[in-house]
C-alpha cells in the first residue's frame, strides 16, 4: 500500500468482488446449522454425582455466586464426602471455569453444550450431571496438572534408613517451620477430613492456626477433643488423610504430621489449656494406664471428677510406651502428654494389676463408676510344629520387653510372620536388635497387608525382605533345640463365590525351606479378661467371640456405672480410636453421675 | 468556549450508540452545524468493579475483572497478573510469557479490527464493519479454541496461563494471520485508500502533538499526532524486549486520517509480533502451582503496572495489605484521558456530523473510563 | 547516575526533608509528600517536563483514619513515573485542588470526590459524575458494605456467607463437641 494513494471510482474492482460470490461465509447460516463448538469451549456444567463428593469447593471459588450447594437426600454418601450437589444458576454463571480448577475429584466440568432454551426462568437453574456430557476431552476439563490445586504433598524428612536402623532413635526428623506452613497452605478447610477421625478434630481449624503461626491456637483446638495431639501428631493411623479431598486424586494433606509439628512448637500446655479447678465431689476408677483412659480421665479432670487409673505396669501409657516402637515415638513425646494429663489430678497406681492387687468387685465398691481401658495385650501364637520353646516370641511380648529395657536375645536371621503394622514393628525392632537378616512372611498378597503404605516402604528401606503369598508350616529344630529352618509353602489366591475378598489357599505339595533362627509371630493380639469375676463375664454383654465388649453410645456396658473404651470396644484398634472412646466415655460418666443426682 | 444562547440547538447524542463502543452520552449545544460545547456524561456504565475486586480472593478477580472491557478483555487479566507476579516476584515460565504476547496481540488484532469498522461505520461505509466483524471473528473463533471463551477469555491466572495451547494451535494461527494479510489488501482498496474516506477524515478532529501531551494522551491516538510512545517500547513488559518490530511513524497530522492509518500500519506490525512468538515459543510448563487459591496471598505494597493496549496506555495501581483480598486496584482506562477532558476540548467548533466519526477514531471506550 | 536516581536527588534537593523519596524499581520513583507540599510539587515536575497526568487515586486506609492521595505523572523524556503519596485526613478530609496545575485533573477529583467523599478545595465542579442519586456514605470507602446494601437494594442472599466463615470457639472441655 502507499501512503495516500487516490484512486479514483471503483476501488474495488469488479473482478476482485468476483471472488466474495463463491466464498463460504463465516456468519449464521440460514438455515440454522449449529456452530461446532472449539474443543475446550466452556459451556454448561456437566458433574459426575459418583465421583463428587459435595465438598462445596467450587461454591466457595464461584466469582458470581452462581453455585449453591443443595442436599440430595436420596444419596448415602460414602466416608470423606456429603451428598450435597452443586447447582448452578445460570443467570449468574460467567462461565470461567474456575469450580472446574478447584474441584479437587475431577467429577466437575463445563462441557461444550451451550443451548438452553426455555421461556421458563427456573430452567436456568438446575443441578448439573452427567446428561449433557459432551463427552471425555471435549469440554473445559481438569486434570491435576491443570488444577489451582497442588496435589503433591511436603514429605516428611526421614533419617537415612542406612543410619536409622542402627539404633532406636527417633526417625523422623520434624517438619522445619517453613515446610509446615508451606503445607498447611493447601488445606481447603471443607472439613470432610472430620468424617474420618474417630474423635473428630478441628482439624481444618488448626491447620488454619498453623498457617499463620498461632501455634497455641492450634493446640487449643486440638485439646477439644484430644488430651495426646502430639503423640497423635506422631504415630496416628491418620484416618482423616483417607477422608482428605485431596486423597481422591493425589496425596492428602500431611494432617497428622502438622498436628505434631505444631503441638511441639508449644512447650508448656498449661499455657493454652490451663488447669481445670472445677470440683464434682465423684470418683472415678480407671482401669489400665492406656490412650483410652488417659482421655477418659483428662476429661473427667476438666469437670472436677477425680480419677484414679490402676494400671498393672511401672509406665504409663498402654501400647502406646509398650506397643510402639521408641524410633516410632520418642519417650520425650509421650512423656510430656502424660506428665500433662497429670498435672490435671489424675492420679495413676503403677504395679496394682485388677483382679490380682485388687479385685475388679472392690473397684466397683469404692468408686462412682469404672471405666475398663485394659487393651489387647496377649500376643497370639500359630500352633505349628515347633513354635513351642525357645527363639519363638509373640511379637506383643517381645515389643513389650524391648520397651521396658529387659534384655532381649535374638539370633541374626529372624522370619516375622504376620502383615499388619504390628508386624512391621517386629521386623524393624528385629533389625535394630542386630538381625542380619530379617525376612516377612504374609499369607497374602503385598496389596492384601493390613500394615499402611508408609510403614510397609519404611520396613522395605531398611532391608526387610518380604516374602509375601507363602505360609510357614514348621519350625525344625537341631537336636539342641534350636531353631535351624523353617519349611514354607506357597499360596494361592482363590476368589470364591459371594466372598468380600479373595482366599490363600496354601499349595502343600511344594515345600520349601528357609534358614533361619528366630521366629517372630506377629499375627494378632488377644484381649485378657482375666480380671473379671466369672459371674461378671455372663453380666457384661461381649461379642460372639469374647473379643469386644458391647457398650451403647454412651460407652456404658450392659452393667450399670461400668464403662468402656479403646481397644477392647472398637475393633479399629488404634490409639485415636481409643482416644475418642475415652473421650466419650467422660461424657458418657458425667452424664451417668448427674442422673444418678 | 463559544457563549451559549437561549435559542441555540442541544442535543444528547447516547447513551445508546454516540458512535462509541459502549453506552455513554454527550450533551452537546450547536450552532447550527457548528458545536459550541460538548459534556460528557458518564455512569451508565459504572459497574463498581474496583469495589467488587476487593471483595474476591486474588485468584477469583480474573473473572471479573476482564469484563471491564469487550473488545479487548486480555489487557485486564495480564495486568493483574503482572501486578501480583511483580508484588510477589514471582518468575513466569517462558512458554507462558509468549502465549500470553500472542493473546494479547490477537487481541489488539481483534480490537482493531472492531475499530475500523467503527470508524468506517460512522463514515457511513457500511460494508466494511461487515467485513471486520466477520474476520474477527477467526481471530475469536482461535481463542475458542485456546482459552475456551470466544470474548471473554479468562485465561491468564498468577503465574502463567491456564492451559497449554491446544494442538496445532501454532498452525492455525499462521494461517489466520496469512489470512487477515490477505485481506488487508482488500481493505485499503475498499477503505484506507477510498477516496470517501480520505475526503472525510483528512483534517479533521485534530489533535495535535500540544493537545495530546496536554491531555495525557497515550497510545495510537499520541503516535497518529507524532510522538513515538508506545509501552511496548517504553518500558518493555512480558518479554517485549525480544521481538523485533516498529511503531510506525509516518503519519503524524493528528486528524482521523492520520489515526485510522496509524492503527492500520500498526496491524501489520502485531502480525509480525504474533509470527514472532510462534516461532521463537520455548517448550516447558505454563504456569505455576499457587497451592491454595482461598489462602493466596500477596505481600503488602502497592505497584504501577502498565502496559500498550489498543486504546492507549492501560494501567492498574494495586494495593495489597498482605491479605487473601486485595485492598485497593484503580483501573486507569486509557479512554479517562482521550474521552473526557480531550473531548471537551477538541469538540468545539467542529462540525455535528463529523463528532461521532471523531468519537470512534479517538477509539473512546467509556467502559473502561468507568469500570 | 540512572534517570531514577537523578529525580530523586533533584527532589530531595528541591524539598529537602519533607520529602521522602523512593526508587520502587526501574522506572518507579514514589514520593512521600506531606498534604501542603503536593501542589508544589506537581507544579515543580510539571515544570521538570512531566506532561502526563497519568492517574489520580485514593485508598482508604481505615484503620489509620486516613486517606492516600496518589498522583501519577510521567514524563516521556526520563521514561519515568513519579507517584506523589500523601496522606490526608480521613474525617472531613479535603485537599486543594491540582487542577490549576494538570487540567487533567479535573474529572479524577470528581470521582474521587463522589467515590470517597474528598474535597477538593476549589474545584469548579464536584458534581455528580459516575453516580446517581446517591444518597449513602461514599461507595469507594472501605466502610460501605456492598454485600449489605446489595442484600437490601435488590434482596439478593449472600450464598457463600457458611462457606467462609469458619465457626470460632474457645476451649470448652468435654461436651463442646458431641
Ligand atoms: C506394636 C504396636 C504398634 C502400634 N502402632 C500404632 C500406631 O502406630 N498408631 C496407632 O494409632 N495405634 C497403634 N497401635 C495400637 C494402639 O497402641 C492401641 O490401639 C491403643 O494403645 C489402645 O489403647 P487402650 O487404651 O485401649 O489399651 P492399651 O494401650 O493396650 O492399654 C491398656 C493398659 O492396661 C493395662 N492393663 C491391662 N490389664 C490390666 C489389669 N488387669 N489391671 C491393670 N492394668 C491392666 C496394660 O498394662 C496397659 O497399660 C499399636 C499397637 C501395637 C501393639
Ligand atoms: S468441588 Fe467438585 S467434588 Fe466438590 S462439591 Fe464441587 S463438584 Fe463436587
Ligand atoms: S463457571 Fe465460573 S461463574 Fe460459572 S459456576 Fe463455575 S465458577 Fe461460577
């Protein structure tokens, strides 16, 4: 083109126009034909119901309030979800897409459909699923590449597992403050983590408080409802995790860790918690020095109840001091949660074993109520040829021996038998007693281990070989009575008509051998119910099998002013289980005393 | 200011069409023919977005605040983008920096193209907004495909862009830009070289080089009077300082001719731009993780950011108490500058037919002077 | 010396200690001005061939009872923007009119006089400009609550007021949670 070139008449000329008669024109074609929308177009929602999990995240980022969040009473939600669906009012939605970027399961998109049409104002509301599916890529879509969330949680730092395995130290090394803060930013605070812990934390709550550093904020929520966060911050089973929304699609908040992090941050918890000086004129005994009772009777404390926990050990703490591990949960930890719980009045009798020291009748004479928190604590063993006599340990006995600091022998090649986290503690415990070698053995398959994923890779690195689908059959011994081998067999697994989950079935005709000179068999604990009075046994309700008391919602059992709670009640059997039974069992006394008023 | 007589004509051209793109109205008292004074008379397109912003989580703005102009939507988001990135000093991936210069380019395409037809339409040659329109429509159907929105983007986040570009993206785009090349030709024949065109807006509406710096005008409307500023080579954002291309200076008269053809010229130029970025865009990610959009936040201070939109120099002024929320973001819209104290300026004497031309050549754009 | 440290150096010079002045970064120079200093100062960068009378804004900045006046201006030939900062009272806040200085600022104190309640002493106009009718406190202030007068002007509910709230209580003991 040059500058200000006049042409004059027809600029455009007659044959250049020629050209606009045969081309397709890019405007609304009469008639009608459809725009095929581009693939990523943003149109209305399209929301799989099976995969959403109500968790409210794209109501809360809505820039137009266009989503609210309404309840579909028909759906049963499953454990870490509501049922409660987005709807979408198509009056305010801008179509951005950002419900689509936040939604933490994926189940959310905006497909290309872009027609409604309606005379009726109430058809641009609706709740949205999956009828105008447009189908798989098209669509604006997220993936967890593309979503405003970050899946990938801060590990926590471990020690070498070269180094850790030698001694007993702990083996975490703790969150610094900048990695804790940099990951209590991810929670979303939809609070569906709650569903999944037994007692039910506050948990986005103090993950908030640790986000801006109030950290005796944070252990004030926490002591709602839980008297060990620290403790819990340490060796938890973590169900929340499992109910976290980021658990749908990647890794969950590291919500146990942060409660550690940040309960050990606060040194003195008289600070935050404060002594309770109310006084109720009751007593309460508890029996056995566990999780369950601590709580029970921190919170009877906190209503001026006096509690007196009779406990069989010199140490307090149930399995948590006998059971786990010091590399797993350093005495320091336990011991300023329990000096605290002291501190409150409860009074514990270390060496007084009910039934032995004091009989289980006289407890009930002498007190209001009784609160039973006695545990699991007979290790059970597999009745094969051989287990009888030396170098066989139940694993429960033998944690419990290393732990009080008696002198425990084994060999150098151990075989632990068992898949749960029980015998993990076995095989590491093992290695740190000098094991050479230490080999686990499980009936079924690696996926089938009861034991937790991070347990199971801990045991792994520091050397646990595990051997998986096989069954041991004998332990040989020498003439001498020591062991020398241990014959196995494989298994199979053999998925039978109507059964929750497939069976091992042994292959007997294929035996093999191991060398090895100790055996550890970590196959499940057994209650004691020793204590009890034989008319007692026929007056509490138990379960078919005489391994669970049955108590109601208030954990009263069938015997009035009798309570229980942990390990012997809930067959999750762990610490913040037990926790949460103590807890509710408080709640449960205090109740029982008032009435009794 | 000629003196206003009882029996001298007063019109109201708007709100709703002055020959600008949007709703607004200006009272204007004639002479006959002649004007005598022109005021401008805003609000029917305030939209409070300043106040709405402060309200949003940082991320949740991006939605908004684009809305604040249609024709060309992309400068609000890179701006808040720029602002948070600069406040929080964070670096921007490398493949995202180019394809946010594409969008924006094939913004200022879009835009331009919704400008001609403007301009000619208030000539009153009507085939060309036809043509425009339809071409720019190309240009969205390629944002279709890149961001999901035809108009409204909502494309940029902190850190980058949201999404990757979709497969042979780069492709396409060369083609609608050999495409609107082409049809360039088409247009200076139908348009730029008509010579109803050029007896219309030759000497006409004037703003020469003292008036334009009197009145803090910017962009294409500053360079048509003969002052070489453009941001882009000013204070060069993104990575504008990689590519190589000119801001033509060839007409410097200041009438609506000279601003047509400066945005003419200026087309070609972000073609170039545009073929630029596809060839030299890096591989890698688009943008970064902010882990928690309802816990984002961005360290207290306050910032300037600008940058070369259509219309002229587009800036935001961002306060930020170190909250979830921002505390403060004033839009400085270029057309605060060219649409009101310029117009009351320029309008007097001019002939009534000729406002609206003028109006749409100065590319007055009252949403973004009222947000 | 960069054009930025330039500027500085001639302000402080020119305005001694009743200036503080900052080089935010390349092309940003912020002056700290007390409330009688900033007509003097438009007029002195004015004259320094400052042409551009880039933005004039406000923040409220409730919690100290005060407001921020910022001017922008920018010059082409440093390729510099100085933003002049002062702090005005909040209560019956007023502050002279710059448009003797900048013609430009005309309509940006007639918003800002509308949108926060500013009085600009001597301006010809503060008349209605983006508003109609508007009866309430200045919409622009941090203490006009949008999502109130939208809830009573239109009835509209806040949809997401659970979603964000997050139910606070102190320590309780046993039986703050069931
Ligand atoms: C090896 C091992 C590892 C574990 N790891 C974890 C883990 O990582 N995370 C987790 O959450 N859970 C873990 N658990 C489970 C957890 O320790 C228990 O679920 C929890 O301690 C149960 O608490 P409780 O109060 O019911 O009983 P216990 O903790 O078993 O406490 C019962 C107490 O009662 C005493 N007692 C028993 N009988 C009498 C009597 N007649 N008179 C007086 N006192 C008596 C016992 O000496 C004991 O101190 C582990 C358990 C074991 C065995
Ligand atoms: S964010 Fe996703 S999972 Fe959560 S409620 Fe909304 S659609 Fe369902
Ligand atoms: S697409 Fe945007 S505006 Fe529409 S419901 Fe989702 S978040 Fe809200």
């Amino acid at each position: 083109m040059q500058k200000g070139r006049c042409v004059m008449g027809m600029n455009l000329k007659f044959f250049d126009a020629l050209k606009f008669l045969v081309r397709k024109p890019h405007t609304v074609r009469v008639p009608y034909e459809k725009k095929e929308p581009a693939k990523r177009y943003r149109g209305i929602h399209v929301n799989d119901w099976e995969k959403c999990i109500g968790c409210g995240n794209c109501a809360k980022i809505c820039t137009c309030q266009a989503i609210e969040m309404v309840e579909i009473p028909t759906l049963t939600p499953k454990m870490g979800a509501t049922n409660l669906r987005p709807q979408v009012d198509y009056g305010r939605c801008s179509f951005c897409g950002q419900c689509v970027d936040v939604c933490p399961t994926g189940s959310l998109k905006l497909s290309t459909e872009y027609e409604i049409i309606s005379s009726d104002i109430n058809d641009f509301k609706f709740i949205p699923n999956l009828n105008r599916d447009s189908g798989p890529g098209t669509g604006w879509e997220s993936d967890i590449e593309s979503s405003l969330l970050d899946f990938k949680r801060v590990e926590m730092p471990e020690r070498d597992p070269k180094e850790r395995k030698k001694d007993f130290d702990w083996v975490l090394k703790g969150f610094s403050e900048e990695e804790a803060v940099f990951e209590a930013v991810r929670c979303l605070g939809c609070a569906l983590c709650v569903q999944g812990c037994p007692t039910g934390m506050y948990i986005p709550e103090y993950i908030n408080a640790i986000f801006n550093k109030d950290y005796e904020k944070s252990v004030e929520w926490m002591f709602i409802n839980n008297p060990l966060p620290e403790v819990c911050g340490t060796i938890c089973t973590h169900r929340c995790e499992d109910a976290c929304v980021y658990h749908n699609r990647g890794q969950a908040v590291q919500i146990r860790y942060l409660k550690g992090f940040a309960a050990g941050k606060v040194d003195d918890y008289e600070k935050v918690v404060g002594i309770s000086k109310k006084k109720a004129d009751k007593k309460v005994a508890l029996i056995g020095a566990g999780p369950a009772s601590l709580s029970c009777a921190f919170y009877l404390r906190r209503e001026g109840v006096d509690a007196v926990i009779y406990e069989a050990q010199k140490v307090a703490g149930g399995m948590l001091k006998l059971g786990i591990p010091r590399y797993r949960l350093p005495d320091s930890i336990l011991s300023k949660e329990i000096d605290f719980i002291k501190k409150q009045g409860v009074e514990i009798k270390f060496g007084i074993r009910v039934g032995v020291d004091v009989t289980f009748e006289q407890l009930l004479k002498m007190y209001d109520a009784v609160f039973i928190g006695t545990g699991y604590h007979v290790g059970s063993r597999m009745g094969i040829p051989g287990d009888e006599g030396e170098g066989v340990f139940d694993a429960a006995t033998l944690l419990r021996d290393v732990n009080l600091g008696k002198e425990v022998k084994i060999g150098k090649k151990v075989l632990v038998i068992g898949g749960g986290d029980v015998a993990m503690d076995a095989t590491r415990t093992a290695l740190r007693l000098g094991a050479e070698e230490v080999i686990l053995s499980y009936r079924r398959r690696y996926v089938d281990m009861p034991a937790s994923d991070e347990e199971k890779h801990e045991a792994e690195a520091e050397g646990v070989k595990f051997m998986t689908q096989t069954l041991p059959v004998e332990i040989v011994r020498d003439k001498n009575g020591r062991i020398t081998k241990v014959k196995y067999v494989e298994t199979e697994m053999v998925h039978e008509e109507g059964a929750r989950r497939p069976k091992p079935v042994p292959k007997m005709d294929n035996v093999m051998e191991w060398e090895i000179d100790t055996v550890i068999m970590a196959i499940g604990q057994k209650p004691d119910w020793s204590f009890l009075p034989d008319e007692w046994k026929n007056k509490i309700k138990f379960d078919r099998r005489m391994n669970h008391i049955i108590v109601n919602d208030d954990m009263m059992t069938d015997v009035e002013g009798v309570f229980a709670g942990g390990d012997i009640v809930n067959p999750r059997a762990d610490a913040i289980s037990a926790i949460a039974d103590g807890r509710k069992a408080a709640l449960g006394i205090i109740k029982y005393l008032e009435i009794r008023k | 200011m000629g003196k206003i007589r009882e029996f001298d004509f007063e019109y109201f051209i708007g709100p709703a069409h002055p020959g600008v793109t949007g709703n607004m109205s200006y009272h204007i008292w004639a002479e006959g023919d002649t004007i005598l004074k022109i005021e401008p008379n805003l609000g029917y397109l305030h939209r409070g977005f300043e106040k709405l912003v402060e309200q949003r989580h940082w991320i949740k703005n991006f939605p908004l605040i684009l809305r604040i102009c249609v024709p060309e939507p992309d400068v609000n988001e890179v701006l808040l983008a720029m602002a948070v990135e600069e406040l929080n000093e964070i670096d921007v991936p490398e493949r995202a920096q180019y394809i946010r210069i594409i969008v924006l380019e094939l913004a200022r395409l879009a835009a331009y193209l919704f400008y001609f037809g403007g301009v000619a339409g208030a000539i009153g040659l009507y085939t060309i907004p036809q043509w425009t329109i339809g071409d720019r429509d190309y240009i969205l159907d390629l944002f279709e495909e890149l961001t999901g929105g035809r108009v409204y983007h909502i494309y940029q986040t902190i850190g980058g862009v949201r999404r990757d570009t979709p497969e042979g993206f780069e492709e396409r785009v060369l083609k609608v830009l050999d495409y609107l090349e082409e049809r360039l030709k088409d247009y200076d024949k139908l348009f730029f070289e008509h010579p109803l065109f050029l007896k219309r807006t030759k000497g006409i509406g004037i703003v020469d080089k003292d008036t334009a710096l009197r009145f803090s005008v910017t962009g294409p409307n500053l360079r048509a009077a003969g002052v070489n500023y453009d941001v882009r080579k000013q204070e060069p954002y993104l990575i504008y300082d990689r590519f190589d291309f000119d801001v033509p200076d060839i007409y410097r008269d200041g009438d609506v001719y000279s601003r047509a053809m400066q945005r003419r010229l200026e087309f070609a130029e972000s073609i170039r731009i545009i073929r630029q970025a596809i060839d030299k865009m890096p591989g890698g990610a688009v943008n970064i993780k902010i882990r928690n959009p309802f816990e984002y936040r961005v360290r207290a201070g306050s910032t300037y950011v600008k940058l070369e939109s259509s219309k002229g120099e587009y800036g935001f002024y961002v306060v930020s108490d170190g909250g979830v929320l921002p505390y403060r973001l004033h839009v400085r819209g270029p057309s605060f500058s060219h649409g009101l104290q310029l117009v009351r300026h320029i309008a007097e004497g001019t002939n009534i037919a000729d406002i609206s031309m003028i109006l749409f050549s100065l590319d007055v754009c009252p949403p973004d002077a009222e947000r | 010396m960069t054009v930025e440290e330039t500027i500085k150096k001639d302000i402080e010079t020119t305005f001694g200690e009743l200036v503080r002045v900052e080089i935010e970064r390349k092309h940003r120079v912020r002056a700290y001005t007390p409330r009688n200093m900033v007509l003097p100062m438009l007029a002195y960068l004015k004259q320094r061939g400052f042409h551009q009378f880039t933005l004039l804004t406000c923040v409220d900045w409730i919690k100290d009872g005060k407001f921020e006046l910022v001017y922008n201006l920018y010059s082409l030939n440093y390729n510099v923007h100085v933003l002049i900062s002062t702090k005005i009272n909040r209560d019956k806040a007023t502050m002279p009119t710059a448009i003797n200085v900048y013609e430009m600022a005309f309509d940006y104190e007639r918003e800002i006089h509308e949108m926060f309640g500013v009085e600009f002493e001597g301006h010809p106009r503060l008349d209605e400009f983006l508003l109609e009718d508007w009866k309430g406190i200045p919409p622009m202030r941090k203490d006009f609550d949008t999502r109130k007068y939208v809830e009573e002007k239109y009835g509209m509910k806040d949809l997401t007021k659970e979603l964000f709230t997050r139910k606070e209580q102190p320590y309780r003991g046993p039986g703050s949670n069931g």
